[in-house]
C-alpha cells in the first residue's frame, strides 16, 4: 500500500534503493529542501529502516486514519510518526495546512505530478 512521507530530499535520494522495485517512488518538490514522497516497500525489512530515519515524517495511514487532521500528528500522542513543524510548513508551500487530511493531500499531491498518489484507485 502507498503512503505519503515528508523528508529531506537528500534523505529521500539516498535511500532510493528501499522503494518497491516495481512502482518505485514519486514526489513532489516543497520548500526548504524536502519533498512529499509516495511509495511502498517490497519488504517490511526496508519499510522499517525507512521509518527509523529521524528525518523521515509519516503521513496517516490512507486506510485507517483518512479523516485525521494532520496537525494531529503534531501532538505527542503521535510522537512515532516523526512529523514535526517543519514538515508542515515545508507542506504549506504546496497549499497543504493542518487542517487537511491524507486524502487532501492525495488530491493536491495528484495534480501537481499524477505518480505523486496512494493508488490509482483513490
């Protein structure tokens, strides 16, 4: 399943080789040097050295978290995810704020390069 990530774009390029071997990865440019990424893993190996990177900001979960805010995530109740206010105002440079939620940013991710999304199906 895709998922949305916000990191570095240095972090992003170095790790490339962690991405599902087939649909790869896609992202879109935001400010100061990070992009949001759309990916998945062909291992949970690879999928969990990627969340382990101190950098690296999980999105929701597309299937069971779509309606949370992602100012929500600012709280420290949701401290594993890694997202910090940084990565939300790197997402504002793309029009994303806090009060959207992952399948806003599907929708806003998706018109600026159409490979930047959960599924086609979504």
């Amino acid at each position: 399943m895709r998922r949305f990530y916000v990191a570095p774009k240095s972090i992003w390029r170095a790790h490339v080789d962690l991405f599902h071997s087939r649909i790869g990865s896609h992202y879109v440019d935001l400010a100061g040097g990070m992009v949001l990424v759309s990916t998945d893993f062909d291992n949970p190996a690879a999928e969990e050295k990627w969340h382990l990177h101190p950098e690296v900001a999980r999105l929701w979960n597309s299937t069971t978290e779509q309606s949370s805010k992602l100012s929500d995530l600012l709280l420290p109740a949701h401290a594993r995810k890694q997202f910090t206010q940084a990565h939300l105002a790197a997402l504002n440079s793309i029009g994303i704020t806090g009060e959207h939620t992952v399948a806003d940013v599907h929708r806003i991710a998706s018109t600026l390069h159409p490979g930047c999304r959960l599924s086609s199906e979504y």
